[in-house]
C-alpha cells in the first residue's frame, strides 16, 4: 500500500492489514482469474452499469491476470480511495470503518476450481473485481463512504456475533477441500440453529441486509429494464446470467428491503432494483433516521442497552461518553441517571477530554441527566453561573426534575469553545434518587456528564484514540493451498505452465498447434482436469487455428461436465467461446 494510504488507516485497525504475495500466485490461480473474468467482461459490457467496462482499467484490473493491490491501491488514489489486503473475513464493524474512510478491504485469496461460479468465501474475484469498478462514479463512492459512516455507528446485539461466526465457519468450510460432508452439514446445522436463536433485528442486521441488497445485489434502471452494479452479482458468473430468469423476482427498491433476510451461500431468489444512485443515498437517509445514532432519546439508550457491547451517548450539551451501558435508572420524568461500565472516556468534538481518559475511569463512570428543578439546562451555563451558586467552599446542593438529589464542592470545569459547562468535578459528592445512593463521597471524585437530554447513541467509541493500538498483520496472503488442492493442482501445474510458455512465443500459430496438443496427449492422464483444456481452447479460438484440436478439446470439455454438471461451469465457457 502506498504511505498515504497506510497513513489514513486507524491504529485500531491495522491489525486485519496483510501483505499479498503476488508471486504465491501460480499459474493455475491466473487461469481461475482469466476463466472468470474473461466471460463475465462480455456479458456484463452488455448487462452491467456503464461505469463497470471502464471502472476495470480505471482501479487497476485486467482480466489477464490477478491485479496488484498495491497497483489497485495506487489507480483509487486518483479518486480519494485507497486499497488493502486483508485475510478473509473482517468483523463488520472494521469493514464499515474502512469503507467510511474510502479504502477497500482487498480479500487475496482466489476461489478454487470447483466454486469458480459464486463462492461463498471472500476472494480476489469478488473484492477487486465486483467491487472496484463502479467506485470511479463519484455519486456511487459517496453514497458507499456515508453507508459506511452510518453502519460503523450502529449497534448489534449479541445473537448477531454468533450468527456472524456461525456463517463465515460455514463459508470457510465448505471452500476448504479438507472438509467432508458431514463437516460442511455440521456447520449448516449450527447456523440454522443460531438463526432460529434470533427474536428480534438489530440495526447492524437490518443495515447488513441493506448493503447485501445494494452494494452487494444491486440493479439499477426498473424491473424491465436494468443494469447490474452490485459487487455480489459482478463478481458470479452463475448469478450474474441467472438473474434474468423469471424466477428471479425484480422489486422496485425502497426501505422496506431490510424486511427481507438472504442466505451468503445461496443464489438470491429476489432482487432490489434502484431508479439511479441518487435514489440509493434517499433510501440510506430513510433507513439512518430510525437508528438510535439519529432518534436519540429514551429508545437510543434502550437500544444501546440491548446491544451489550461499546457505544458512544452523546448529549445536547455535545458531550459523548464512551463505554459499555449496563445501567438506566428512571426518575420522575424519564431517565435520570445512566451507569457504563469500564473503561469510560469523556469526549467533546470526538476528542477525549483532558483528564476524562481510560485511565481515570478505568472502572465505569455514572452521570445524571435532565433539567434541574427550577428549569435550569445546566448545558447553557457557563463558569461564573456556577460560582455565583456554590456557597463559600464551592459547594453547590442541586435538586433535577427526574428527582436526583445531589451535593459536591467543585474542584474543576471543564467548558467548550463558548464558555459553556460541560463537565465538572466535584469531590465529597453525594448523589440520590429517594432511598437509593447513587454515588457516595467514599468513592471519590465525581465528574458530572452536563447534559438535559440524549440527542444520539452510537456504536463504538467516539475518539479512535480510545481503542488500544495495534500493529500491522506482517503475514502475506494467499495462505498455501491445502493438501489436496496442492496435490491435485500439482499433478499438472507442469501442463500450466507449459501452456502458457507457447502463448508467449506464439508468434508462429503452428508451433503453438504442436505444443498445444502435445499438451493434450499428456492431458489423458488427468481425464479430469478441465480448466487447462478450455484455456487451451481458448487461446486456440482466439488464434484462429487448430481446428481439430478445437474440436477434440471441446468433446473432452462436455465428456467431463457429465459427471458434475451442477458444479462445472463448461457450458458457460463453451458458449463464451461459441463452440455449443
């Protein structure tokens, strides 16, 4: 990656960066890639959005080889984006936080052989070349930077991190060679089973389903008349062509498409079209209004109580506290006191306060809210306010409307830009709601949160400066392929490599008709191996020569789709080639 890029890149979110290894790509890996990408340029030029045909050049992608991160990384620069390697699956919440930021997360593993159609695991195919080419249409990377502003912001609960792990175990498993039947049924019995475990929708899910239905799913244009531009459907050779059956229903977009639930390793039996992506970014709007980030209030703190898991509130007064919500105790009108387990940040302006760090409130932080008896809004005062009602040791006995009591002398304010109080520490404060003690001199000093009311809560920490840093991965992909994939693979990377060496030196089409079917006679002991013989039909095709050769190749080609037709994509490349 370039330093730009690697410098915009949270500390927080280094760790899910690798490095590719370009040259662990053998030549096996670049037939998949040339397979996949040769084809799915000709149908989508036609069926796609237009963006796509140039977007491919424009971020870096050929469909002769596997593209360079780096490369892809250095062509999005000249759009604000940036590119980077990761492992696989990242939580959610890190992919939103680097989309939001404009860098792709680049998955660099390339799919096997026998999921060359979809794949239900992250790969190279999908990543770059699904995701890359539209991002040079400048509504579209606007509207995927604000979709990632919002979903880095909104809460899960705690079902959704076990579907998440139960749903990339089985994407995991059923593309590993080593898993056998009962592995892979294992694996769909517990996601089925966690599923089930589900009663309610979080807005993580609800927000997943919305990017799985643009972003990943999309058409554009009307339900008669459409063009492709989710990355899911770019980057599948089966949906891609599929989808333009009458079984595959076409709804016109709108927010209500969060109702509907997909399957990761499934075809999509219905699909979401846009008018434009101006429409997009209405239904995104729609879709933020009802998440606590934006209602605020009672429902925000409930929903971030739920949740379980770190957030930010954030008060009228513009101070945000970050830590994990365990308490909200009710007073006469509302909310009166809420309580965060540790460790707790105080910020302003997503800056923590001086003095308001992990450290000072390593064990949790507990605050009143609401207006005062009298009506004051203690956010609209300022120091002098203060003083003028603390007694001759700074003491001040103040009385809010939800019922808290509270006595303390002041030790410090701390004031935004304009003077107003936002936070103050207090010492030998004692606080209550009737009977109950709220906070006790014993405990020690007591920073007051100022704020009347909730306008937002959020996921996640408001300062990144919260989270603990963490270092660069240091480990490269793609991994090593697994013992059988090598072994099988092995048996004729020779043939590969062989095949290619005489489209190089192609310059005379007879010597590569020689070559070429010296290669075939060697091929009759792998009676199998299909992804050689239709490239060597390819290249012969594209050469205009081997007749013969063409025909014997492409009679092996249809002799092998027979015993798996299901799983071999041939016809489709076969009628790529304009042989059947």
């Amino acid at each position: 990656m370039s330093p730009a890029t690697r410098s915009r890149i949270p500390a927080h979110l280094r760790e899910y960066v690798v490095d590719q290894d370009y040259d662990a790509y053998d030549e096996v890996d670049q037939a998949v890639w040339r397979f996949v990408l040769l084809q799915a340029y000709d149908r989508l030029c036609k069926t796609a959005h237009p963006a796509y045909v140039k977007g491919l050049a424009e971020t870096g992608i050929s469909v002769e080889r596997i593209p360079s991160v780096a490369e892809m990384d250095r062509c999005l620069a000249e759009y604000g984006w940036g590119a980077v390697t990761v492992d696989g699956f990242i939580p959610p919440r890190a992919f939103q936080e680097f989309q939001a930021i404009g860098i792709m997360t680049i998955a660099a593993a390339i799919r096997r052989r026998r999921h060359l159609a979809y794949t239900p695991a992250p790969d190279i195919i999908h990543e770059s070349a699904g995701h890359a080419p539209i991002v040079p249409d400048a509504k579209y990377r606007a509207f995927l930077r604000r979709f990632g502003e919002i979903g880095k912001r909104c809460f899960s609960l705690p079902e959704d991190r076990v579907v998440y792990e139960a749903i990339r175990h089985l994407s995991e498993v059923k593309e590993d060679r080593e898993s056998t039947p009962q592995i892979i049924e294992d694996a769909q019995q517990r996601l089925d089973e966690v599923n089930g475990q589900v009663t309610r929708d979080s807005e993580a899910a609800l927000l997943t389903r919305l990017h799985w239905w643009t972003v990943e799913y999309g058409l554009i244009g009307t339900p008669d008349d459409y063009k492709i531009y989710g990355a899911g459907l770019l980057s599948s050779l089966g949906e891609s062509t599929a989808l333009h059956g009458d079984h595959v229903n076409k709804i016109p977009l709108t927010v209500d498409c969060v109702q509907t639930s997909y399957d990761i390793t499934r075809p999509q039996p219905q699909l979401f079209v846009c008018s434009d992506f101006d429409q997009l970014d209405a239904v995104l709007e729609q879709f933020a209004a009802t998440l606590a980030q934006r209602v605020g209030g009672d429902k925000a703190l409930q929903i971030m109580l739920d949740s379980g898991e770190l957030g930010t509130i954030e008060f009228d007064s513009g101070v945000q506290v970050t830590g994990q919500l365990v308490e909200i105790i009710e007073g006469e009108q509302g909310p009166a006191w809420v309580r965060l387990e540790g460790p707790v940040t105080l910020s302003l302006n997503n800056q923590i306060l001086p003095g308001q760090d992990t450290e000072q409130h390593s064990d949790g932080f507990s605050t009143a809210l609401g207006l005062l008896d009298d009506g004051t809004n203690l956010g609209e005062c300022d120091e002098d306010w203060l003083l003028s009602r603390a007694n001759g040791q700074n003491r001040v006995q103040w009385h809010w409307a939800s019922g808290v009591s509270f006595s303390g002398r002041v030790e410090r304010v701390q004031t935004d830009e304009s003077g107003s109080l936002r936070v103050i520490t207090f010492t030998d404060a004692r606080v209550n709601l009737g009977d109950r003690v709220l906070y006790d001199p014993d405990w020690g000093s007591f920073d007051l949160a100022v704020g009347a009311g909730v306008v937002s809560c959020c996921a996640g920490a408001a300062d990144p400066d919260y989270y603990a840093p963490t270092d660069f991965a240091g480990h490269t992909i793609p991994h090593a392929k697994d013992p059988t994939t090598a072994r099988e693979e092995g048996q004729v990377l020779h043939l590969y490599q062989a095949a290619l060496q005489c489209v190089r030196e192609g310059k005379d089409p007879r010597k590569m008709v020689e070559g070429f079917a010296r290669i075939e006679d060697e091929l009759q002991s792998h009676p199998d191996e299909w992804l050689l013989r239709w490239n060597l039909l390819e290249s012969l095709r594209k050469a205009d020569v081997g007749e013969e050769l063409q025909a014997k190749l492409c009679a092996e080609l249809l002799e092998i789709e027979k015993t798996d037709y299901e799983s071999l994509p041939i016809s489709t490349g076969l009628q790529f080639l304009e042989m059947i």
